[in-house]
C-alpha cells in the first residue's frame, strides 16, 4: 500500500472516531455532528477514489486495512479497536455510493450501547 492510501485509512479512522464522538453527544442533525459526518463521509470517498469498495477488519487492539494496519501502541486507534470489539463488530466494510443516511444510521448503530441494542430488538 502506497503512503497516500494509508494516509487516506489513517484519516478516515480519525474522522470515524471524531463522527462517533459527535453523535454520543448531539443528535444527527447537530451542526457540530452534521459536520463530523460530512469530513467522514468526504474521507470515505476519498479513499473509495483508490479502491472499488472499503473493508477495515478489527482486532483486538489494532483496525487493518488490506495489508495495512494501526499501531498497537496508539492510544486512540487501540481504545476504538476496543470499542468495536466490545461491540461485537469485527469488521467495518463500506460500498460506492453510500448516502448521508446510510452513514448516520450506520454511526448511530455503533454508537448506540449493545444493551441498548439488544432491549429494543
């Protein structure tokens, strides 16, 4: 993988991160959320401009994209590693085209507590 393209998966992460954060504080339609959401959802597209479709796998402590993974030793990366984890996701995959809603019902999913989750069925 080239350094633009893990550069591309690095910012995409951190927008995903920032986008999470966002709506575990606002409602979607927050400006402060709506924003987050558009910096991902423009970060996503960016890296879609290199490859057909986006497909991040999740470990215990580390996310990996193709042969490309985060540090262990990165706090940021390991702690939503984590998160995903405990989630039950083990794996993130996006496809062209996607929409706005899409990625908000998507983030609202995640965001949302698995007991909380589960409760509403």
């Amino acid at each position: 993988m080239d350094a633009k393209v893990k550069e591309l998966f690095v910012d995409c992460l951190r927008r995903f991160i920032a986008a999470l954060n966002a709506l575990n504080l606002y409602k979607a339609d927050h400006p402060s959320a709506v924003a987050s959401i558009e910096e991902l959802a423009r970060a996503l597209r960016g890296l879609m401009e290199t490859r057909e479709r986006i497909a991040f796998a999740v470990g215990e402590n580390k996310l990996r994209f193709e042969d490309e993974q985060t540090d262990a030793n990165n706090q940021m990366f390991s702690k939503f590693a984590l998160f995903l984890k405990r989630r039950g996701i083990a794996g993130l995959s996006v496809a062209p085209g996607f929409t706005a809603s899409e990625l908000i019902a998507a983030l609202e999913v995640i965001a949302t507590d698995p007991k909380i989750l589960r409760e509403q069925g």
